[in-house]
C-alpha cells in the first residue's frame, strides 16, 4: 500500500493507494462513530456495494445505503435533498460518518452533504473512477451544478481520509479511463515537466491500464496535488492553476448539457484550447502546442471542441469562479511544467475559439 498525506488547514488526512482497500474501510472508521451511510448511485452500487457495506459492517455500526441517480446531470439539489432525506429520516446524529462510494459526482455532492448536514459531520472519500481518484477526491473541494454553471454552490471540506482501490479500474469504460488520464497528465503540465514526459512515454501503458503505470500515476498525481492544497487550501491563489483547461472545459460540460461530454474529456479538449491561448498572449512554445494536443488525443480525449458560438463562448465562460470583476482570468503556461493565472483579451480568446472548435 501506498500512502500519501495531506496537510491542509481545514485538516490532515491520508490517502491509501492499494488493491482491495475497499474491503479494508473498516479500519478508517473513528471508533466513536455512531452509524455509517454509504452514498453511491446503483452502477457502482451493483459492482461494490456489498463488499464496502461487508466491509464497514465489521465495526459494528448501523450502516445505511442511499443511492442517487447516475450521471453529471443528476449533480444538482434534488439529488443532494436525497441525502439529506435518508440522514434525517433515518435519524443519523452529527456523529455519523458518510461513506462517497462512486466517482466524482457522488463524492462532490456526499462531501457536500457532510460539511452542511448538522453543520459538519466526517466523511470519508472511495472514489471508484481514475478521475476521482487522482483529483476530485483529494483536497476538499465539494459541490453541485447550477444550471447557469458548474460547481457554483459548494464548500471547502475536508475528508478524513481518501482509500483509492486501485482494483476497481478494471471495470471502468476506456472512456472513464481516457477522462481520467485527462486529470492525470495535467499534473505535468502544470507542475512537473518530467512527469509530463513520463506520461507521453506511457500513455498506451496507461490507457491500458497496466498496473504498475496506472499505481504511479495515481501515485504522482495525489502528491502533486497534495503538495498544492496544503499551500492554498481554498484556492486564494496557487491552487487556481489545477484548473487548467477548466474554464474551457466547464463552458463545455455547461453548453452542451451536463453529461453529454466527461468531465475529463471536457478538460483534456480545454487544455488544447489553453495551450493555444497560451501561446498566443504567454510565450508558450508552439512546438510545445502540438505535444499537448497530441499527447491529449493518445489518451484517448477530444483535441477539437464543439462550436458553441463565440458570444456563448464567452458568456458561458463568464460564470466561472475565476472571473473577477467581470474579467475572465485563465490558467496560462510559459513552459510545460511552469502555470500562472491571468486575464486575455477577448479577441485573442475568439482567435482561439475560432481555430480549436467545429
């Protein structure tokens, strides 16, 4: 097993990468715990549920199952209410313990639920797809969807810990697959230029999930975002640029309807387009252009984005947590490895637009 640790100001935590973890929750449960809720949606409910309840069953606490709808589109507040109808009505206390058993979206919204349901109660993140294995479940960031945006209602809160089961990988689809090595090779890109290499050597290895590549990956991936979070845990600064391609991508995911694209393939297509701005208003190296599309394409992610409409675009891009003062602010790079923060100009970003989407 794997372990890397997390030190942020809203909590330490470790996350404990390994084959078979799921069948070892037990073991992360406070001994003062009163009753367990699993929240998961009924695909992973169907291939893990009863191993994680088997498992959780061990500590001798009531354990409690509450399955939501399946899918980015059910991200929103009827599905979290859900949740809270079953903790409420089932009368779990503020010494409870939620269980995120899925991906990001079950465990965006279970994180969610934990840090307003009776003001804060422990939960502990299971993330069952490489995506949220390697970013939404590590660093506190919980939410649901708005129509008029994603990720718009939400809360810094910490897990008590994250148990990544490397095992579950298997089961995936190789597009849930090529949406999380999206996340993965971001890391790169942003913060270590020789994992970026590594990646593009690996990629093939990766998207066929050969274990031992797939373990550093997520390895890596964990302790550079790690390292980030524990220096700005509620995004004041530094963290904003593991955002990289999302102000891109979100205008994606909310332009065409929450689901219709992956999160991953959302983001893998936005880091095209942020390259290309990048080089456009930054300095980025051209040459360096062209990798990022072409190690985006081997993993499997959309390198051409669809055309919106320059105007939607924009206005669409303008409900994103990094605008300030109605100034867009992106996440731009003079060199793979080396990210910062800033505005551009319109008409360099419809330049963009009108050469990366069709």
């Amino acid at each position: 097993m794997i372990v890397v640790d997390v030190d942020t100001p809203g909590g330490n935590y470790p996350i404990h990468i390994g084959s078979r973890r799921i069948d070892a929750l037990d073991q992360c449960i406070p001994t003062d715990a009163t009753a367990i809720a699993v929240v998961t949606n009924p695909t992973v409910a169907a291939l893990y549920g009863e191993r994680a309840e088997a498992a959780l069953a061990r500590t001798g606490k009531r354990v409690l199952r509450i399955e939501l709808p399946d899918g980015e589109a059910y991200k929103d507040w009827e599905s979290l209410n859900l949740i809270f109808d079953a903790l409420l009505s089932n009368r779990l206390d503020r010494r409870c313990v939620l269980v995120a058993l899925g991906g990001g979206v079950i465990g965006d919204m279970t994180g969610f639920a934990a840090a307003v349901y009776m003001r804060g109660v422990r939960f502990l993140q299971v993330p069952t797809t490489l995506l949220a294995q390697v970013d939404s479940s590590v660093g506190g960031k919980t939410a649901v969807n708005h129509p008029l945006g994603k990720n718009m209602i939400g809360a810094f809160y910490q897990p008590i810990a994250v148990e990544i089961d490397t095992e579950v990988l298997n089961t995936l689809p190789a597009r849930e697959v090529s949406a999380g090595l999206a996340e993965v090779i971001k890391y790169g890109l942003i913060l270590d230029p020789d994992f970026w290499t590594w990646c593009e050597d690996n990629a093939q290895k990766l998207r066929a999930l050969d274990p031992q590549a797939v373990a550093y990956a997520i390895r890596r991936s964990c302790e550079l975002k790690a390292q980030v979070v524990g220096k700005d845990e509620r995004e004041s600064g530094l963290r904003a640029i593991l955002n990289l391609g999302h102000t891109f991508g979100h205008a994606i995911e909310s332009g065409l309807g929450y689901g219709a694209w992956l999160h991953g393939e959302a983001v893998g297509c936005g880091m095209v387009q942020a390259a290309e701005l990048s080089a456009d208003v930054a300095g980025f190296d051209r040459a360096d252009v062209q990798r990022v599309r072409a190690l985006v394409a081997d993993i499997g992610c959309p390198v051409v984005a669809p055309d919106l409409g320059a105007d939607r675009w924009l206005d669409l891009m303008q409900v994103d947590k990094k605008t300030e003062g109605g100034s867009i602010r992106y996440v731009l790079m003079s060199r793979i490895g080396e990210a910062f923060m800033r505005a551009a100009p319109d008409d360099a970003v419809r330049a963009v637009l009108a050469r990366t989407t069709q």
